[in-house]
C-alpha cells in the first residue's frame, strides 16, 4: 500500500477529516489534501506531527516498500 | 478562535511556495535590470551618471547573492569537482575566457575600437588581467565557500 493511502486510513482510524487533521498540525487542508494525493511530499517535521497525531510511527505511514518485491 | 488566521503563515508547503515565487521574482527583476542596463549604457549610450543607480542597484543585489551563496558553503561542491578534475578546471578556464571576452566586446562598444598598436595592446593586457582575475576571485570564493561548509560540519 502506498503512503497516500496509508495516510488516508490512517486519518480515517482516527475519526478526523482533513481539516481536522490539518488543524492539529498547524497547516491547510489542501497540504493534507495534497499530501494524500500524492502531490506534495511533507517535510520530516510535518510527517512527525503528523505520526504523532494519528499515533503512528514513520515506518507506518510514510514507509514505501520497493513495487518489485 | 479562527483557525485560518495563522495558517497561511505556518504551513511549510505554503511558506515554500512563497520563497520559491518570491526568488523567482527577484531572478526576474535582476535580469529586468541587466536588460535596462545594456539597453541605456550600449545601445543609448547613457553616461555613467546617468545610469550609476541602476547599475549599484544590480551590483549591489548580485553581490548579496554571491556573499550568501559564499557563505552557506553552497560553492564546496564545486570546489573540489574543480580541485579534482581536469574537465572542471577547463570549465573553469572557458567560463573566465567567456567573460573575458563579454567584457572586452562590452568595452569595445562603449569606447570605439582601437586605433594605434599602443591601444590594442592595452586592450589585450586588460582582458589577460580581468581573466585572471575573474578566475582567480571565482577560485578563492570556492575555497572559501568550501571552508566554511566544513567549519559548519565540523561545529
């Protein structure tokens, strides 16, 4: 599964929409919107905050396994 | 509490997009004014006092970005490709060259060509020293971008 996806279950564990997200760690929806999309790659801080809030590791969410494998 | 009100200011993906317009802005308007510059001083022949503003203003803003480029250690990379390889000192000897070249063309249609031996003499004296020392200013900035990118490292 990719990160945007990952992401998206993530947040939807939580109960939380992107705006509920994005407020919680201090950006806009659309950067959460973007991020889930697949169109913006977060910096190692947003992505911790992020973690942090839906109670998940790095590896978690922002872990992509080689499409080969 | 309006959660919009500080956002515009916080998130990263904004404030990068700014940067990113705001630098592209500054690119436009020192160029805008390297345009203005060649236009008023060679092709309108404007004297120096006419122009002087202008030209502080691109020296001025280009300096800046040179010193900040100099001193983020941003030149280290190409210190030691030039320190390494032979491709990257004739790089380094044809982009001398080049301007060399640019600044004498430059000096030819701002002052006439040359009439006596006597002028293209000192006409091909200037160019060996501006050469030199544009590369030799273009060396030691590397190795000074260099040596702060390391002082930093090593801090």
């Amino acid at each position: 599964m990719n990160k945007r996806k990952k992401l998206k279950l993530a947040r939807v564990e939580q109960d939380l929409t992107q705006e509920e997200l994005a407020n919680r760690v201090k950006v806009t929806r659309q950067t959460i919107g973007l991020i889930e999309a697949g169109k913006y790659n977060p910096s190692l801080k947003l992505c911790l905050a992020i973690c942090k809030t839906l109670s998940k590791t790095l590896d978690d969410i922002f872990w992509e396994e080689d499409e080969k494998k | 509490m309006n959660h919009y009100e500080h956002y515009e200011w916080e998130d990263e993906r904004i404030k990068s997009a700014n940067n990113k317009i705001h630098s592209e802005g500054f690119v436009l308007l020192l160029y805008g004014l390297l345009i203005l510059i060649i236009i008023r001083v060679i092709i309108l022949g404007h004297p120096f006092h006419s122009t002087w503003d202008i030209i502080l203003l691109f020296l001025g803003a280009s300096l800046y970005v040179t010193l900040r480029h100099v001193l983020s250690g941003n030149f280290s990379e190409e210190y030691e490709a030039i320190q390494a390889s032979f491709r990257h000192k004739l790089s380094m000897v044809f982009s001398g060259l080049l301007a060399g070249i640019f600044f004498t063309v430059f000096r030819l249609l701002r002052e006439g060509f040359p009439g006596t031996a006597g002028e293209v003499i000192e006409i091909l004296v200037s160019l060996i020293v501006f050469v030199v020392v544009f590369m030799g200013v273009g060396w030691l900035m590397r190795k000074l971008s260099h040596r702060k990118a390391y002082q930093e490292i090593d801090n």
